[in-house]
C-alpha cells in the first residue's frame, strides 16, 4: 500500500486546534525563520484532549518516545506528541496542512517548512530496517508524533474481525489474542510495530494460507491530510488502492488459533548442504499450513555454528513434515507445541540493538544455485568486513514462500503484480563503527546487485521483480516496489494532499 510509510517530516507547525480555529496570523515571523518548534510544541500542548500528551526534552516520556530498537536511529526532536485518539492526530496533522499552506503562500521558498524541521510519526520504537536515517543527521528540529497511545483492541462489529490501534507491537497483539483462541495476520517477531509492517506489506508465518497482513485489512481508520478522519474500505476505490494519511486504526480479519508446532534449530556449518536442500524442497511442497524462515550467518570464516531455522506447523493437517530439517543433526534444538504468542516471543533477533542496520535485498527465486550464491556472499562479505571490524555482522534471510503468496488480496498499490512471487534475496549487516557507514552501504548493495545479476544469469525473469517496500533501502526508486502504479499513486497524492504534507514525512517520496 503506498503510503506505507511516512516518518513523517514535518515542521513549523501547528496552532489550530478542535477547540479554536486555527488562526494562522499567530504563527510568528520568527517561528517561521528559526523553526521554533518548541512554541508550536507549546501551541499542541493547548490544542489537544486530555486523552493526548506533549513531552518535552529530558522527561523519562520524551525519551522513550524518541529512542529506536536501532540505538543509531534514536532522535531528538523538540517535543513528542502522544496523540490518544484519531480526533487530536486529526488537530495535528489538519494543523500542519494549514501552517505548510500559510508558509508556501507567503513564501514559498525561502521559508519552506522542511528546510529547518522535521517530525516523525511512528511508534517511535523499533524496527527501521533501511539507511534512510542514516543521511538524516537528526541535527535538525523535529517534532515527534508517537502512536503509542493507540493501542486499542476490541473484537470488531463485524464477525471475524478486530479492531487494533497502530501503536501495538504484533507480540503484545497476539498475546491480547491468546485467550481468545484468535490471532491476526502480522509480524513474525517481537516488538515490530502494527502500523509499519502492515502498510508497507506485512509477510507473515500464515502469509502462505492468508496472504499479506495488508491482505487481510477490512478497513483503516485515516486521518487524511487535510485533518479530516475516514473510514476506508474496499468501496473507496483510490483510498483502499494507497492510502495517504496517518492510520489510526486498523480492522483485521480474525481467525482461530490453537496451537502450533516449532520452534528454532541451529545447525553447524558441515550442514549447510543439507539445509539448502531442506529449504530448496521445502519450496516444492505447497503445504500453505507451513512457514519457514532461515538465517545465514557469518561466523569466523564460515556460514554456520549459528544457522537457524525457524520452523512452524500450524496443526496435523500439515503436509510438510520439517523430516528434511529434523533429520538433519542440529547442535541446537528447541521444536515443540506451544501457543502462537509463545512461539513468536521465541524468536529473539539476532541483531544488536546498538548497531545501525542495513538490509538491501533483490528479489530472486531460491534456486539452488541461488541459495550458493547467497552463502557465498555471506562468505565474502563477512569476511571482508570483520576483518575491518570484527564486531560487523553479516547475515542473510531466506524466507520462503509458497506460489500462492500473493492471491488473496485485492489491488493495492504493493504489489503491483500478483502473478508472480519472488523472495528477498540479499546480505543485511549491523555495525557500530560510523567510520564504516560508506563502505557498508555500498557492500549491501553490491551484494544484492551480484545476487540479481546471477538471477539474471541462471534465467530467472527478475529485471523488473518488485522489491518489498518493508526491505527496501531509503533510495529505492518507487517502480521498483510500485511497477506500473506509480502513475496512478502520483495521481492519488495530487487529489488528496495538495500541499504534500506527508511529503514532507521521511520514506518514500512520490
Ligand atoms: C526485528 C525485525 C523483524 C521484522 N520482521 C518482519 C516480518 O516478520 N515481516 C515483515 O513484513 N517485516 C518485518 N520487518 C520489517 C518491518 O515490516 C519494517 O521494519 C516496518 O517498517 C516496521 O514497522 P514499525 O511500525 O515497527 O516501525 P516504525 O519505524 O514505527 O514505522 C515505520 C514507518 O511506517 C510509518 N507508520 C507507522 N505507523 C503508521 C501509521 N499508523 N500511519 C501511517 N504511517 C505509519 C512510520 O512513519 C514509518 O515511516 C522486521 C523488522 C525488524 C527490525
């Protein structure tokens, strides 16, 4: 879904409120030339309900709101705002819209709201996977808008169905779920947010049965830009196509949920063949009950000692068995029956917190020439890069799915093509040392650029293979993840948000 994402940018801001008009006379001069956010962090602190609440610089709050699970991509902003309903991030965004009008009318260059400020919108925790921020200094003044407020849940009106706020993570969601017997379709691993992974795609364990997590919305609350709150569903064709807004709660499909079989395996690295062609079979039986996710890791000189597999049978009517996997000798295992929120709360990330992260993937069919080529670019790679720290990690991904992925979804601006599926294929690396951000940006993207190619090279039609906009690195230009809607996105943004104020958000620009 366009809209994806929006760390939303913005600045100078605000006044306006649901109790007063805005009246856009009090936005000072100096405001405008200094960005002085900290008076329009003042102005949101009088506009909004008591259900909302502005923090400032060195309250526990403020803190929490602007640290990221990435130490690298924590920030600093001049407030931030927790806006606790749809009405108060209506105040703000319909206050940021008609400041960002107000400024370009009277000088349009010049005083051009992004060039002394930013804000961000988000859960302001975890999960960033992309460089974006990391060209972003986060000198510059921003505002931080904090979804964690809202994190309602309540079983839908509509059978089947629940209602979550986007200030969630999938973990605290599933275990809400749990005594319910229900779960949603959504992230694989603790502490990822509901808003991000849900409107840049959503793979899930159940994608191969259910498809996407956007597959599986039945409606968005959206605060337009424009400060206006809507109900989209599948009857706003452009609205339900890309969004453009800031969600405020999501409707999902629900479904039943009892136990699930799996857990993780380590595998030491004599059993890397074995496990290639475990993984290899495992995209040759279409059993839409399983899910697989696979870890490479580099470790002194070799793929191995900390492989992982991660497996998941729903129930017994499963067809895949894992025997490919359970009879292979794992130096570590931990397989058994246990609830689904249990199941995710024990897939701890492999990646440390303190790292900047960087994850750039091609999208590729697991062949098995493919898989080798992925583990040689483990190789490569990891030991070219311990070697000037020993502290960087290099991983890859393997995260196959079944053909059906992408079949139960109706249109949406990602992906633009249903027929084909492909797997992101790639090396991610964590590093601490920021003398090495240039070289590590361009071994991630060398790596997937030597992985398409050698798709190329075997036959696979991967020219133009949409990238996951959840995977994709800040610059990553949109037909690549949009195809042939980018035209029809542009369009949407034109009628929606005139001044482009999401624009001024970080992500995507359109
Ligand atoms: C450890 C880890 C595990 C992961 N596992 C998976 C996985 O299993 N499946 C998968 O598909 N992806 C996965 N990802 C990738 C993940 O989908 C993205 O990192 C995603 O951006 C996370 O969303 P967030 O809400 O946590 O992050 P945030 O940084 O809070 O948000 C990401 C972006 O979305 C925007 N956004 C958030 N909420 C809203 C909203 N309500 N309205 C409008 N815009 C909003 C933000 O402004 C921001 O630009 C994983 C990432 C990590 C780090």
């Amino acid at each position: 879904m366009l809209l994806a994402r929006i760390t939303f940018v913005l600045s100078v801001l605000s006044l306006a409120s649901r109790a007063s008009e805005i009246v856009i006379s009090e936005v000072s001069s100096q405001d405008r030339l200094s960005g002085d956010l900290l008076g329009v962090c003042m102005i949101i602190t009088s506009s909004l309900s008591t259900a909302s609440h502005v923090f400032y610089p060195t309250t526990p709050q403020y803190v929490k709101d602007n640290e990221h699970a990435f130490v690298s991509s924590s920030e600093h902003s001049a407030c931030s705002v927790e806006p606790g309903s749809a009405e108060d991030v209506a105040v703000i965004v319909g206050s940021i819209t008609r400041i960002v009008l107000f400024l370009e009318s009277t000088d349009p260059i010049s005083h051009h709201p992004c060039h002394s400020c930013k804000s961000s919108v988000g859960r302001a925790r975890p999960s960033r996977l992309r460089v974006a921020d990391m060209q972003q200094t986060f000198t510059s003044p921003r505002l931080q808008i904090s979804l964690s407020r809202l994190n309602q849940l309540k079983f839908g009106s509509e059978a089947d169905t629940v209602e979550v706020g986007p200030g969630l993570t999938w973990d605290s969601l599933y275990q809400q779920l749990h005594p319910f017997n229900v779960t949603v379709i959504g992230g694989r691993t603790p502490d990822v947010g509901v808003g991000g992974l849900l409107l840049g795609g959503g793979y899930s364990f159940k994608s191969n049965q259910y498809g996407l997590g956007i597959d599986n919305i039945v409606a968005y609350e959206l605060v337009l830009p424009n400060g206006t709150i809507k109900t989209v569903t599948e009857s706003d064709q452009d609205l339900w196509f890309a969004l453009r807004g800031i969600v405020t709660k999501f409707t999902l499909k629900s479904y039943a949920q009892g136990k699930v079989w799996g857990s993780i395996s380590v595998y030491a690295s004599d059993k890397l063949e074995a496990i290639k062609n475990a993984i290899t079979n495992f995209g040759k039986v279409a059993d839409t009950k399983a899910s697989l996710v696979s870890a490479l890791i580099y470790s002194s000189g070799k793929v191995g000692r900390h492989n992982y597999v991660s497996v998941l049978r729903r129930s017994s009517t499963s067809v895949w068995n894992f025997d490919d996997f359970l009879n292979i000798p794992s130096s570590y295992r931990d397989i058994k029956m246990s609830s689904y929120v249990n199941f995710v709360k024990g897939l701890v990330t492999q990646v440390t917190p303190a790292h900047w992260p960087l994850l750039w993937v091609r999208p590729t069919r697991y062949s098995t020439s493919i898989l080798d080529d992925i583990v040689d670019q483990v190789l490569y790679w990891g030991s070219k890069l311990t070697a000037l720290d020993p502290k960087v990690q290099v991983l890859a991904g393997i995260e196959p799915f079944t053909s059906g992925l992408l079949s139960h979804g109706t249109p949406s601006a990602y992906p633009p093509d249903r027929s084909q599926i492909y797997f992101p294929s790639g090396v991610a690396l964590t590093w601490s040392n920021s003398s090495l951000d240039q070289v590590m940006a361009q071994s991630v993207r060398k790596s997937a650029d030597d992985l398409q190619a050698a798709a190329l090279k075997e036959g696979q039609n991967v020219t133009h293979a949409v990238v996951y906009p959840n995977y994709a690195l800040f610059d990553t230009p949109l037909e690549a993840m949009y195809g042939n809607n980018v035209d029809r996105l542009r369009e949407l943004k034109r009628a929606v948000d005139p001044a482009n104020v999401m624009g001024f958000a970080g992500g995507f620009k359109f």
